[in-house]
C-alpha cells in the first residue's frame, strides 16, 4: 500500500509560502507516493488547482492529486485545461480526482446550482476527455484548445462518493476510487466489492484509495485536540466524534492503524496532517516505516 500525504491547503491561517515549500519538498524526499489536496470553496484554503500547480515547481517525483475537486460547480473546459497544465508542467505526475460535492454553500459562492449536478458531473467528465484529446491534434502551425496532457490518454481520474450508485459511477467513468475520511473499517467492507465490480467491468487493475485525517503527537489528547480545532474550524461541526475520524497519538500508535488500511485491500491512503508543522511529516514518515507500509 502506499502512503501520500495532504498539502497544507487547509491549514489556515498558519499556512504561508515558507511552510507550504517545504512541506511539499520534505513530503518528496520522505518517499511519500502523492501530494493531495481537498476542496471546500466556501473557505479560506488554497485553490487545489493552484496549490498543485506550485507543488509540481518545488518537486521532481512525488505524483499530484486532487482528492477531491468538486466539479458540478465549476468550468470543466477550465479544469480539463488546468489539469493538463499541471500534467505538462509536472511531466506526467498529475491524478485527478473529483466529485459532485453535496454543500449548498459551495456551489452559491461560485454562482452554480446544484440542481441537475450528476447528469451534469457526466457531462463534464467527457468533456474533459473531450478536450484531452483534442489538445493532441495542435502542431507547431496550428493551436487548439489545450494543452494536451503528458499522460495517455489523459491524468488518470479517481472518482468519490460513499453510495452503491456512486462507487458504480465511478467504475464506469474512473480509473480509480477513493473514499472520503470514513475510516478502515468501512474502507475494508466495499473495498472487496468495488475491486470485483471493476474487474467485471474489464478494470483489473483499478485504483481504491482512501483519506485520512492524522495529528501526531506523545501525548494522544493533545495531538487529537490540536487536529480536531484544525478539522473543526474546516468543516464548522463534525459528525461524528473526534476520536472516531482523527488518528492521533504517537508514529507507534497511528502505525497500527495504517495497517488497517492495507489489510482492508487499500492501494493508497493519503494522510491529511492536521497540525500545521512540517515536523508532522517526519513522524509520518516514522509510523510507514513502523507499519512496514509504503
């Protein structure tokens, strides 16, 4: 299984240009497999498109991933631009992740309604595919809407949602899966079924990956009070305890619980660090390497 971790883009306001650099550069030479981002435009975070962007310059290897986008309340000719920017810019390192986001306040701020979002989100899936491909017919004489992306056809796209009509969605229309901050239990029971669906739909080798939230520290409490002022000022209430969606607690501890994740058939789990100092990426690096995962 491999372990990524998520950029700072939430982290506000204590994220600047100095944490955000060596956060990506110190996530790279840890061996980390991806850089991630999430998205909530109804926030104070950094653009994920942006922050991606930035993260490709600072880095050589480290693949790139939106996990997720919303895309029902944005331009897809833009994204499908921006996302084979990214990809060109990185040579070849970007994964685009995306759903049709569920809050009402994040389609108001950008003048979009949500009525009609999953036929729409269909639509705007192939319009990306649409433009990918076009973008390669461009020569030195003649341009065309693009750019074209490095990678064939096009970044690889990972698909969310939590219902069996999503995840079928997202076996249809994806390369890959990922699941929201749900935790390794409920990770470990779809996993077997979206991995079997795929291969049913000629996918053998489909991606399911997975998010989850993390504050280190000796001291447990402290480390889950920490992380969960950070997801709480994000999401402004919680559904559910703390304890039951923050890994926290020392690398001996948070390595047990990575475990989990790979026996429940992850591919990838990307680690969304809720304390703002880079520190927490080498004791991140601690509990992989203590899980024997990576």
């Amino acid at each position: 299984m491999k372990v990524g971790v998520g950029l700072p883009t939430t982290l506000m306001p204590q994220t600047d240009r100095a944490l955000f650099l060596e956060w990506a550069r110190k996530a790279e030479a840890a061996g980390f497999s991806t850089l991630g981002t999430i998205d909530k435009p109804n926030y104070d975070s950094l653009d994920p498109l942006i922050s991606l962007a930035v993260a490709a310059g600072a880095t050589d290897r480290i693949r790139l991933a939106t996990t997720i986008l919303q895309l029902p309340n944005r331009n897809e000719t833009l994204v499908a631009k921006q996302v084979a920017g990214i990809d060109l810019l990185s040579n070849g390192r970007m994964i685009f992740g995306t759903a049709v986001g569920g809050r009402g306040d994040d389609f108001e701020v950008f003048g979009a309604s949500m009525k009609g979002r999953g036929e729409r989100f269909e639509q705007q899936l192939q319009r990306i595919h649409d433009v990918w491909s076009e973008a390669r017919t461009a020569n030195v004489d003649a341009g065309v809407l693009g750019p074209a992306p490095v990678q064939q056809p096009g970044p690889p796209i990972w698909l969310g949602g939590m219902n069996e009509k999503t995840i079928q969605r997202a076996i249809r229309l994806g390369d890959g899966f990922i699941f929201g901050t749900t935790g390794p239990q409920m990770m470990s029971q779809f996993a077997p079924q979206i991995r079997e669906w795929a291969k049913q739909a000629g996918k053998p080798n489909y991606t399911v990956a997975g998010l989850a939230y993390a504050g280190f520290g000796p001291d447990p409490k402290v480390a889950l009070d920490r992380a969960a002022h950070q997801v709480l000022r994000y999401y402004g209430q919680l559904w559910t305890e703390p304890e039951n969606l923050i890994h926290h607690g020392p690398p001996e501890k948070i390595a047990e619980e990575l475990r989990l994740y790979r026996d429940g058939g992850l591919d990838e789990v990307i680690v969304l660090l809720e304390i703002p100092e880079v520190e927490q990426l080498d004791l991140l690096a601690r509990a992989v390497e203590l899980a024997q995962v990576g």
